[in-house]
C-alpha cells in the first residue's frame, strides 16, 4: 500500500465459538470492489490470547493485522484493535456475518460525499442456518438520519434501534472522539450508535449491507443476553451516557 491509498479499517473481534465462521467473513471481505484510490485493511482481534487466529487467516494477504488481549468481551477486543487502525473510516464486522458486494463502496461513497455524516449503517439480511435470509420490515427511508433520532426511536421501541450496530461505518476521529466501543459484556455496540447519533448526522442506505448469521452459538441469543438485571442496567447507562453527550452541545 502506498502512501496515497485510502483506507477503510475493518474491525473482526472473535471469541472461540465464532472463529469457524472467520473464512466466510474474510471471503466476503476479500471480495469488495472499492473505488479507485482505496483500500481496506482488516484487524482480527482475539478476545483473549488462546492462540485462536493461528492457521485461520491467510498469511499471504498483507493487508490483514491480528492481534489479541485480555479476555473483556467484543467490545474491549474491537478498541484494542482500534490502536491499530490507519484508515480514515473504521467499518465494524463481526466474525460470523459476511459482507454483501459492494457494501463498503457504498460506505466510502456516503461519507466522502457528505462531509456532515459521522457514520453511516444499511439494511441487513438476517443469514438463516438453511442459508436462506429473511429481512425486517421496519427499516427507515435511505437517506440521512437525523442527529438524535435513533435515541428517540430506541426509547420508544422497547430499546430496539432502527439501524443495525452491525453495519456501522464510522469516521476514525468520531470514533476515537468517543472512547470506541462502551465498557459493557454487550450492547457495546448498541451504545456506541446511540452515542455517535447523538452528536453527529448518520445516513442509512436501503441495499443490503450485511448477512447477520444466526445460530446457535451467537452471543444475542443465549439467555444471559436478556437476564433482567444486567439488561436494564446497560440500557440505563447506554441512555444515560447519550443525554450526558446531548448535553454537551449546543
């Protein structure tokens, strides 16, 4: 890579139970056609430091970082990774789902074209284990979103968002700006959206962007991801840390 490629950063946390889905992610990853003049680069991070990625990468892509940490859940291994990232936009991509064509094109092209969106997210296909995929029927016009309507939205909706955290794309600095990804054993990313739509313009494109794989093993679906308590603590915090930023500003 020369010094005149741009970038897009690539964020891939994994724990053991998703690390087999880890090919289909970099095939999908692999597989983007980006505009002329960029590039992306992808930081695997290992949540914990069992030796997971060795042999599960391809060592002949050099444009792929791996690394790993202290086990504190994706969001404490994708900050981590964030160390490492040199591209301008940091897209997030989870090591069990899979990238449709062309999504990243789509990304760059929102957020060079509109110098006032901070990050940008896109329709996802929810990737069936018979491989078939099925969508929600709820998702915004394509278009901006305006700055705190995704909090609105998500009070209003028993905390459910109305953009998937699993397609963020979002301006490095905004990123840094804003600590990454929240302190907490999930949600993380749900926390980080809220955040980021608090202070800045986001933009939602209807074509899909994500195949968002759902199996037995995800993390959102055991029951400790829904237990009372620690649920209601985080959406209290996620809630609380975006009035403390509207607050902020003017």
């Amino acid at each position: 890579m020369d010094n005149l490629t741009r970038l897009v950063s690539v964020i891939t946390p994994v724990h053991w139970p998703s690390v087999g889905y880890l090919a289909d992610a970099y095939e999908s990853l692999a597989g983007q056609e980006l505009p002329d003049g960029w590039d992306w680069q992808w930081l695997v991070q290992e949540d914990g430091q069992d030796g997971l990625l060795i042999d599960r990468l391809p060592d002949a892509d050099p444009r792929i970082s791996a690394g790993s940490g202290r086990p504190g859940g994706p969001g404490v291994a994708r900050t981590l990774a964030l160390a490492r990232a040199e591209g301008e936009f940091v897209k997030v991509l989870d090591a069990d789902d899979q990238l449709t064509p062309g999504a990243l094109a789509r990304d760059i092209a929102v957020l060079t074209d509109n110098p006032q969106v901070g990050w940008t997210t896109s329709r996802v296909l929810d990737l069936l284990p018979d491989g078939t995929t099925h969508s929600w029927d709820m998702d915004p016009p394509d278009g901006p979103i305006g700055r705190g309507a995704v909090l609105a939205f998500w009070k209003a909706n028993d905390y459910r968002a109305p953009v998937h955290p699993a397609t963020l794309c979002m301006r490095r600095d905004l990123l840094l700006a804003l600590g990454g990804w929240m302190a907490l054993p999930a949600s993380e990313d749900t926390g980080l959206l809220l955040a980021a739509s608090t202070v800045s313009e986001g933009y939602f494109t209807a074509e899909p962007g994500l195949l968002y794989r759902k199996w037995p093993g995800q993390m959102t679906g055991q029951a400790t991801h829904r237990e009372p308590t620690e649920h209601a603590a985080r959406m209290r915090i996620i809630e609380a840390r975006a009035h403390a930023l509207g607050s902020l500003l003017p």
